[in-house]
C-alpha cells in the first residue's frame, strides 16, 4: 500500500480565501477535539494574528507552484515531499505526546523507507527502529507498533484527513 499526503487545499482553511501560484502556505497538523487528527492549510500571512490550534504534531510550508494536476508525476513528488516534511517534523515538535503520533510516525517511517528516503541502519531493539534520513543523516527512533484490523479501524478515519 502506498499512502501519500493530501496535496494542499485550494483554499486557505481560516479565510477561505482562494491559494494562487506563489502563495507561501503553512500545513499545521494537530490533534483536535476528541482525540481526532485535523489538518489545516493556512496562508502563511494569515498566521501573524491567528491563534494557532493547541497540540500541533506536525507543521511544513509549501509554496503553491503551477497546478499539481496538470503533472501527474509532479503531483506525486508533491505527495512524498510533503509525507517527508510531516515526518520530520513530527519529530521537530515532542511537545505534544498522543498515540496517534506515534502510529504515523511508524506508518510514514515505513513509506520513507521504501522510497529511499530513510534508510533502517539498527535491528529492531526493545521496539524501537532506528533510521537515518539519508539526505541529512539524521537518525531517528520510531517506535514499532503491532498493526491489527482493530488498530488500523480506529485510525483509519483520522487518517483519512492526511491520507490520499
């Protein structure tokens, strides 16, 4: 199964206003009310007096270039870009402890590592994996969790506003 972020939205989630070429877009990814995962793409200017939403997990900016659509292949470097940049920072923001972050941090660990953009360098010890981001060398520790269909039902409908 390969799973590839959502691309960005047409819109700006806070003013609904519509994104152009050029326009500098912030994706915050947090976990909302109860306990769900929410994603949310936001002008970049708009953040100066925006309240931003509390338990962030993840945040990457993006650059809105010529439409995504017309390129299929573009489209789908888009895709593993913005899986990359979730992933990182995830790491990046250990403020916010849930369970679900650790789940996507496993799931897009293993979709990095089969597109060669982490690569496993430890056996798996006491449940932890260790990987290196082979463009910046540096290692992280993801935990491995046992994915069974209870798990995967649970989380599937809060993967579902990341996931295409």
């Amino acid at each position: 199964m390969d799973w590839q972020i959502k691309p960005l939205s047409k819109k700006s989630s806070l003013s609904g206003t519509d994104l152009s070429v050029g326009d500098e877009v912030v994706s915050l990814v947090y976990i909302g009310e109860n306990a769900l995962i929410e994603r949310i793409d936001i002008l970049k200017s708009e953040l100066e007096n925006t309240p931003l939403p509390k338990n962030i997990i993840g945040r990457w900016e993006r650059k809105v270039s010529e439409n995504p659509d017309q390129d299929e292949k573009f489209a789908r470097k888009l895709a593993l870009a913005s899986s990359e940049d979730l992933f990182l920072s995830l790491f990046d923001n250990e403020s916010v402890d849930a369970p679900q972050k650790d789940i996507i941090k496993m799931l897009l660990a293993l979709q990095l590592e089969r597109k060669r953009i982490l690569k496993s360098v430890t056996h798996l010890q006491n449940g932890i994996q260790t990987y290196i981001h082979v463009s910046s060398k540096r290692e992280f520790q993801v935990r491995q969790i046992d994915i069974d269909d209870t798990l995967i039902i649970n989380i599937q409908s809060q993967l579902d506003t990341l996931i295409i």
